[in-house]
C-alpha cells in the first residue's frame, strides 16, 4: 500500500493542496508502487463507499496500469515471469535449474544480472535488514 502515501505526498506538495495540483507525470509514480493488494480499499482510502465520490482506488490503479502497458508495453522482465508456462518448462530442466543457480553464486554473472534483470542491488537489501544469506542451507 506505498501508493497512497505517496500520492497524499504529491497532493501536500501541490500549490492547491488538491489532486488537480499534481502533474500528471506524477501520476505514474503512485501507479508504480501499487501492487494490487486491495487494502487501500478494504482500509486506508477515505473514498471508498459511503464517501460521495465513491472511489474504487484498487480498479482505478489496474486501469491505469492497463493503459501503461497498452502505450509503452510491459518490461521484458514482466513479460518472462507472467509466461507462466514457458517459466514452468524452463524451471522443469535439471541442467537449466543447477546452471542458473551457479550463476547466482558467481560475483561476476550476479553483478550482470542486476544490471541487466534484477531491479535492486545488494546495498538495498542491506539497507532494508534483508540479510544477503540464504534462510536455510541444504545439508
């Protein structure tokens, strides 16, 4: 639910402390944080029924979402990992499964990878308290 935070942060730091203040390039901001959780709905967005202005937040983030991915496409991360059928078979190899895992263990394919594929690094994780070892070790 970080959309709402930031979207109150835009429209606090608007000139007439209202939505119609906000850039619309601002916009994408709240869209990208929102992750379709439904909570804003079920318990932060003042809105929602019985407020006048019956705002369902959760529909209006998916349908800007939808309108994101129609005129500029979705990422090709995004595409992969909704493949779930190509993700399943590729995930069903033995060599391809033990290749990507030694992959993950070399310093230097994992600094590609977060270049190239995964969105953060390892100082984020480490800012956050994320510990960069693994939960469980296999025996």
């Amino acid at each position: 639910m970080p959309r709402l935070p930031t979207l109150f942060d835009l429209i606090d730091a608007s000139e007439s402390m209202e939505i119609d203040g906000v850039a619309k390039s601002d916009y994408a901001k709240v869209t990208e944080q929102c992750y379709l959780c439904d909570l804003c709905y079920l318990t932060k967005c003042p809105y929602v029924p019985p407020h006048p202005w019956n705002v369902d937040f959760p529909h209006l983030m998916l349908r800007a979402k939808a309108v994101e991915f129609r005129e500029h496409g979705a990422p090709l991360s995004a595409r992969i990992l909704s493949n779930t059928r190509a993700v399943g078979k590729l995930a069903s190899i033995p060599v391809a499964v033990q290749t990507i895992n030694a992959a993950n263990k070399n310093p230097t394919a994992r600094k590609l990878l977060e270049k190239t594929w995964i969105r953060y690094s390892q100082r984020w994780r480490a800012k956050a308290g994320i510990s960069p070892r693994p939960c469980r070790r296999a025996y």
